[in-house]
C-alpha cells in the first residue's frame, strides 16, 4: 500500500481495514502502471474497491475533468449500490460521483446536468442513450480516462454484451484517446477471450487477475416429501429450515410468488419476494430489510444472484438445481459473503433428477469446471448501433463505421460484403439513407421509435426502447374481462398453451378463451375444476449447462461417493432410482444408449442428452407428425431424453432412415416452423426498421438471423447430426423395453410442446391465392395434416373469415379444389379449369335452392342455363340475402337430381353465380358426359 495517496492511507485507516483484500493488492500495479486488467474473483472480494482505489489515488496526481471515470454495470439495482460505496470515498476527497438510470429524480438528474460528475455510474443502456441522443452532456466523455465494467460474465453472453462493446468502440472512436478499461468478473472460464471481449480495439498492454478461491461451501442436498400438495409441502419444509437472514432462490418468477403465497398462507413473518417485475419502491424495501437483518427469507430469482450488498446471509436455499455451475456458484455465494468465510447452502429437489442434477452442479463447481463464453455477433445489435451512430452524428462516412463496428471482438470476421447488404437494407427500410458514402438519419426511424406511442399503432415502439436490449416483450398478460390476473412467460406461452387449455395461477383455474399474440395478452374466464390443468411451474424453461450433462452420467455411474450431501429423503430416492435398472436388469442411463418406452400413447426416448440436441429432435418429431396426422399431437425435450404423443408409428426411426443432406433439411423446416423463430423473428425485426409481416423474398437478411440466433439459443444442428451419426454407426444404442424407467419419467415431467401456427389463416391465404388445389396439394404447400387443413378451410368460409375460401368440384379429375373467394372469378376467366363452369346443354333449366345464413326457411330462383352463362351475376339482384348458408340445385323435370347435386356451403352472394355454373357443369357431366 505504499505507493497508494497520503490521503488514501488514512481513509483506509478510517474504514477500519488493517490491510487490502488479496485481489485489492494484485490489482494495484497494473491498474496504476496504466494496463487494461481484467479483474476474476468470486463475490464479496471487494472487486469494486479493487478498480476504484488504484485510480483515485491517480485522479489526486493529476489535473482531470469531468467526466474522467465511467462505471458501467449491468443493473440499475447495483447503481444505487455501487454509487453509495464510491460516494464514501469520493465525497471526502472532493470528487462528484452521480448515477444514470430511469428510475433517478428529476432533481438528481438535473443537477448532474448543471454539474458534471468526475465519475459517473451508469448501465450499457445509459451510455447509449448519452452517445445517441444527449448533444451536449456527451461532449464532457471527450475526458474520459478510465471504464470499469462490473460483472462482466452476465454481461458477455448477452446482446446487451455485444452493445457494450460496440459503444465503447464509439466512444473511443469520439474521444480519440485510448482510455483505459478496467473488467470485474465473477469466476469465468478462457478468461483471454472475455479480456477480448472487454478491451476490443485498445492498443494497451493487458493485465489478468485471477484470485483462487479459498471459498469453502457447506452444502447439503434434500428432497421435499412427496405430498398431495407439493406447494403446501416445499413451503412446510422451508419454514423449518429458515436461519435469520436467508434467501430463497427459484427459477421462475411464477415459483417465486406461488411460494411466497404459500408461506404467506402459514401466517410466516417477514417474508419478502424479489425479481424483475416487482417495483423499485418494493426492491429497495427488501434490500433495506436484508441489510439490516429485518428479514426472516427473501424468495427471489436470479435478480439477486450479482453483487447487490445484502448484507451478512446466513444461508441460501435453491429451490430445485439451477440451470448452470455458473449460476449455483453465484447464488450459494451470496451466503458467507466475505473473504474465506464459508458459503452455506441447500438445495430443495422435488425430484430425483433434481437431486443427480445438484451432485452434478457440486461436483463441476467443486473441481472448478464452468461454463465458457459464447461469443454471437448478433446483427440486429450492429443494426441498431449503425443507426445509433447516424442518430450520434449528422453524417458519418460509411468506411468509418463498418471500422467501428469491426474493431469489437464481437463483429471482427463481419465481412465488408455482409456490412454492406446490411446498411442496403436498412436504407431500403428508410431508417437510414446513404448519400455520397456517408450515412444518415432516415425518415422511418421516427415512425417506429416514438416519443409518444399511439396505441393504435401496435407496431409503434416508445422512444426509449431503442436505446435497450433488454426484451419487454418477455410475458404475456393474463385477463379475466378488464381484471390483469397475472402474468407468464412468452415463451412458456409460445411453446404450451393454446386455447381452451386450462391453468392455474393467482391461485385460481382458469381456462384460456384466447391468445393475442400481437399484443401479449391472453384473456381467461374462472373455472371449477382443474381437470387437464397445464402447471405453470413446470415451464421454468432455462437451457441447462452442457458441463452439467456430461457430468451427470458421471453422478449416476459413482452415486456413492457424494453421498454424505444427501439427506435421508434424498438417498432413498436415488438408491429407488438405481435399483429400477438392477431389478430389470438394464444398463445404468447414459450418452451412449436410447431406451425406448410407451405410455398410453407417448413414444419416450429417454438417455443423456444435450438439451439443444434434444430440443431439435423433438420439434423435429412434432413437424413430421403434424404433417403427417393433426395438431392434436405434443412433444418433450430434456437433457433425460425426449418423446412424441398422439402417433402410433417409430417416427424417430424414419428420420434415422434419412440420408445427411435431408435430415439437414428436416431440421430447418422444424425451427422455422417453432415459435421460438417467430418469437426471436419478432423481438429483432424493429431493429432492422422492419414493421409488419416478414416476406421471405424481401427480408431475407432478418430471417437468416433469426434463424441464426434461434439455433444459437435453443437448438443444435451440427450437434443433432453428429448425434444421429453416432446412432447409425452404433455408438449409440436405441434399447425398446417394456415400462416406463424414472428417466423416461423424468422426460414425462417436462411440459409437452405443442404444434404452433403463428397464423395458418394467413399461410393458407399465401398459398391459395391466384390458384385452386386440391386438399393433398394445399397440405403440402402449408405443412399442416389433411384433416387439420379441411377444418380451417371449413371455417374460412365463413363470412367472418378475413380470408374467405371457397370448393367447386374439378370436373376432370373429380376432385374438389380450394380457392379464395376473391379469386374465383379470375379462376373461372383464366380458362385452367374450363369444363368445370363450362355446362354442356345451355337450353335446359334448373332451381337454385338457397338457404339463408340468418333465417328459416329457402328461396328457389328458376333460371335458364344460357341465362347464367351469359351473365355470371344473374343471380345478384334475385336473391334477397347476402349469405347463404346452404346452396344446391333440382330439375323441375327429375327430382332425382336434387340428390346428386353438389352442395355448397357459407356461400357470399357476389360468388353465387361462379358456383351454380360448377354445378350445372358438374350435373350435366354426369347425365351426358
């Protein structure tokens, strides 16, 4: 500490600390010697003192201006924090430090504006809205020396990483001075790339520091009795275990708040809840009430997994295992908070997968394997930065920012070609234009982005969101008439619910009368009984970690060597699971063989797996069985397998049979078919200036993204492929039993997936028009079964169909075709299918016999064929209706042709005639033809 500032020493003093952490003292050289240093240790190391005290003690030697040091986390609830720890020493060495996010006072914000900060403490999202849109208060950046970046690892896998790092090149590029960046991290794997990712285009030496954890973890693994009410169960259990203060940690928000009801039902005290939809008012509540030992359990998600200062926690509870080593060794972290103090912790399983899932966790985090950063160039990303750098200058020459957005690690193989397809289609969306090699503002960039959102514009976004990666469409409001229920995730919704589907939540069943995917909303009506219930807390759809499926064979193959973390519940559990494939004499679970099992009419394939891999054979299943039966079809995917419901035949089977190139294929028509394409589809297209309805020939460039990223996020086709590969070659063995083993019932307990059409009225139309086909055609444009296709063809028909349909017999195949009825005009005039309105004898006469959509009884028109040929709209002016609800024909001079006429039904009037000739045609082609 020697070569630390005078008055530093003695604010130390003052602290109360006889000496820095280990990391406060390895960071000290490089940071002062002017290095890039990526800074690696666990939580509660004093990795924000560690950044800030070596360059105080440089802002004291030197002569800086505001704003000298720029502090960037990922959280607005760490703002508030890391302001408050920066403040004590700043304030008693005359420097201003403020904080940038939505929720500060008008009054805070002002004087930030009045008086620059030496330090300013902000989020990806507070940058970019200074280098974007703050004309005046961005110049004072022009002295910035030095960035910190907390936490980075939640940062680095994201798109709010991939901004990050593209407004730092900005921001170097405006300033012109290579400022020094400075990376705080929890334990992360290749620490060279995330360094990469972190110091981009900077020209400094770097510096990386690792500090060993000494952390030791006092963890113990139990199962919640088996009970008739799970919930009633697991809160039970949790209230014998609480030690003042402790956190709850789950995977979902629903668990969240469904646990807090339950403990709040058993009259339990100082209970708390804390996640991403509560209020900032509430948040704060609670962190206040945990920093000061008022809390008995905080029940919270992920939102308490960074480093928020809550105080001295005496244990954490996990709520089944989490999805990644990554995540446990954050939340166990937050117990023993301090250096060399133990971390105390218990997971609470309701399974026994759980419990194989939480040895799994233990035993990578304890050898110290973890998850590595996946590095994604998303575009939609450099889209919005593009526009962000026309919105930053008036103009700015289109080499420079293809430099800029080249120099993040992020984008550095983004070839020059795709860059320019990219800025081509942005000026053809009219967000920016391109003249004379530099690049512009746009017109349309105003019409998305609004300071005042119309809420007859659904497509119109607020001004404000531009500026964010943070998606706000991630849930789906849930109403019963004008009463907000509740609220579940979008992707939950996208993947298991459909209408009529009956749910719980808010504690109450409910059955969805419908869901309105352009505004998020699901509308629900009260119901009694919960027969069929879909249970929302299954749905905590969190990819799990790759690390963790591999290892768990590993768990399953040496059971015994961890057991000692077990509880008496837990044990028993797994030693019933073991001795199921003892007794019937099967190989234990692994990656190398397939069980194939049934139950009633689910086809399970249960092994370890990948979840990506699974994942994409499963929806792979789901597309062929949709096209080949109906909708009424469902499919599971998890890292214990996958399964198929609603067929009969080995359908897994039939694309093993399938050669390389079409199994490629196959896979590619089953995610973009997903609702997990049309959602990412949706989220990125604004970022592109895109409004409206994709058209695979105009926005290529959004689809291939999409895709890109859908498979990056939840699939695997490479993976998928060498998988199949490795079946065929016999490396991996598919073994049919009888009965059903606890992974095949580990699979059982995954929410089914369900077949998803964004709007098969729409693909139908997009099919259809200009054209009339047969049932077999229409299905194989559209890729839905025959018979799920003739029941939406039926009801388009009708007169409230935005896209009406309408049948007419093909007089020379015998078949019936498909048409709009808006084209069937053209169809009759194009001459394709002549001899179906083309009648043989003009001379003879018939009866129109019509009955009304929206009365009793029928009207008969007498009309004379050469009448009907000469003028289509003979009938308009004789019918009294607008809608018919059943159209057929008779012979004044043989009734027994009153039986053989074809019959058409939800007729329009304007489409009377075309239809009548079809029959006269139809009939005379059976009496003379």
């Amino acid at each position: 500490m020697n070569n630390l500032h005078a008055k530093l020493l003695t604010l130390i003093k003052e602290k109360g600390w006889d000496e820095l952490t280990p990391v406060q003292k390895q960071t000290l050289s490089p940071i002062l010697e002017g290095y890039n240093t990526l800074v690696i240790a666990p939580t509660g190391y004093g990795k924000t003192e560690a950044a800030i005290l070596p360059i105080f003690n440089l802002m004291l030697h030197e002569n800086i201006k505001p704003v000298a040091v720029l502090y960037i986390t990922p959280l607005k609830a760490l703002i508030n924090d890391i302001t408050l720890r920066i403040e004590w020493w700043a304030n008693k060495l005359g420097f201003i430090v403020s904080r940038k996010h939505g929720e500060v006072p008008q009054k805070e914000k002002s004087y930030r504006l009045r008086k620059a900060p030496h330090i300013l403490v902000t989020t990806p999202e507070g940058l970019e809205i200074d280098l974007d849109w703050a004309t005046k208060f961005r110049e004072y950046y022009k002295n910035l020396r030095w960035v910190i970046i907390d936490e980075v690892h939640e940062l680095i896998n994201s798109k709010r990483g991939a901004q990050l790092s593209l407004l730092l090149e900005r921001l170097k590029n405006f300033i012109g001075y290579d400022f020094q960046r400075i990376g705080l991290s929890a334990t992360i794997n290749n620490e060279e790339i995330v360094a990469k990712l972190i110091f981009g285009s900077s020209q400094r030496r770097h510096h990386i520091i690792r500090v060993s954890s000494s952390k030791s973890f006092d963890v113990k693994i139990s199962k919640i009795p088996s009970e008739k009410d799970i919930w009633e169960s697991a809160a039970k259990n949790i209230l014998s275990k609480i030690e003042r203060p402790s956190l709850l940690f789950t995977n979902s928000r629903f668990t969240t708040e469904r646990l807090y009801e339950e403990l709040e039902k058993m009259n339990a005290n100082d209970i708390y809840v804390h996640h991403s939809s509560i209020s900032k008012e509430e948040k704060i509540k609670v962190e206040t009430s945990l920093r000061e030992g008022k809390a008995n359990l905080v029940i919270c998600t992920r939102t308490l997994e960074l480093g928020i200062h809550v105080g001295d926690i005496k244990k954490v509870f996990l709520y089944r295992p989490p999805p990644s080593v990554a995540s446990f060794l954050q939340r166990l972290g937050r117990s023993g908070h301090a250096v060399n103090s133990i971390s105390r912790g218990e997971i609470l399983c309701l399974y026994d997968f759980d419990i194989l899932e939480s040895l799994a966790l233990y035993k990578l985090a304890k050898s110290g394997k973890i998850e590595s950063p996946y590095v994604f160039p998303y575009l939609d990303v450099a889209s919005r930065e593009i526009i962000g750098l026309a919105l930053q200058y008036d103009e700015i020459n289109v080499d420079q920012v293809y430099e800029i957005i080249t120099s993040s690690y992020y984008y550095r193989n983004l070839s020059r070609q795709k860059f320019d397809e990219l800025i081509k289609y942005l000026a053809k969306r009219e967000v920016i234009k391109i003249e004379n090699n530099s690049i512009k503002l746009g017109k349309a960039f105003f019409k998305i982005w609004r300071f005042e959102k119309d809420n007859k514009m659904s497509w119109a976004k607020e001004f404000s969101e531009f500026f964010s990666f943070i998606n706000t469409d991630d849930t789906f409001s849930i109403r019963f008439e004008n009463t907000p229920v509740g609220e579940i995730d979008a992707i939950y919704v996208y993947r298991h619910l459909r209408n009529n589907d009956i749910i719980r939540i808010s504690g109450k069943i409910w059955k969805i009368v419908n869901i309105d995917f352009n505004k998020h909303l699901i509308n629900v009506v009260p119901v009694n009984n919960g027969e069929g219930e879909i249970p929302i807390w299954k749905g905590e759809n969190i990819s799990k970690s790759n690390l963790l499926t591999s290892e768990l064979a590993n768990v399953i193959k040496d059971i015994d060597k961890e057991k000692e973390l077990l509880d008496k519940e837990a044990m028993l559990s797994i030693e019933k699971f073991i001795n199921y494939y003892k007794v019937h004499n099967l190989p234990l679970p692994s990656q190398k063989i397939i069980y194939v099992e049934n139950d009633d009419d689910e086809i399970i394939y249960s092994t370890i797996i990948s979840e990506k891999i699974a994942n994409t054979i499963s929806h792979m299943l789901l597309y062929l069985a949709t096209k080949k039966y109906n909708l009424n079809v469902s499919a599971r995917a998890s890292i214990y397998g996958f399964s198929i419901r609603g067929i009969k035949e080995d359908l897994f089977r039939e694309i093993l049979a399938l050669d390389y190139k079409d199994i490629k294929k196959l896979i590619i028509k089953s995610i973009l078919r997903s609702p997990l394409f049309f959602a990412i589809a949706k989220e990125i297209q604004y970022s592109f200036g895109k409004l409206g309805k994709l058209i695979p020939k105009e926005d290529k460039i959004i689809i291939k993204e999409a895709l890109k990223q859908t498979v990056s996020k939840y699939f695997s086709i490479n993976g998928t492929l060498n998988y199949i590969i490795k079946i065929k070659e016999g490396k991996v063995r598919l073994v049919t039993i009888e009965g059903l083993t606890p992974l095949g019932k580990a699979v059982l307990t995954h929410t089914p997936i369900r077949p998803w059409i964004s709007d098969l009225q729409l693909k139908i139309y997009q099919a259809l028009k200009g054209g009339a086909y047969t049932l077999e055609e229409l299905a194989e444009l559209v890729g839905v079964s025959k018979k799920t296709l003739e029941l939406k063809l039926k009801k388009m028909r009708k007169p409230c169909s935005k896209y009406r349909t309408l049948s007419f017999i093909d007089i020379d195949s015998g078949e019936t075709r498909w048409c709009l009825a808006e084209d069937i005009k053209d169809i009759v005039d194009s001459g394709d299918y002549y001899n179906s309105f083309s009648p043989i004898n003009l001379d003879e006469t018939y009866i129109a016999v019509m009955r009304p959509l929206q009365s009793e009884g029928t009207t008969e028109i007498v009309f004379r064929v050469k009448d009907l040929v000469e003028n289509p709209n003979y009938f308009l002016r004789k019918i009294p209706f607008n809608e018919i609800l059943e159209l057929r024909l008779k012979d004044p001079n043989d009734a027994l042709i009153f039986s053989i006429s074809p019959k058409y039904y939800y007729v329009s009037k304007s489409t009377v005639g075309f239809l009548v000739l079809n029959a006269v045609s139809y009939i005379q082609n059976k009496k003379f033809g």
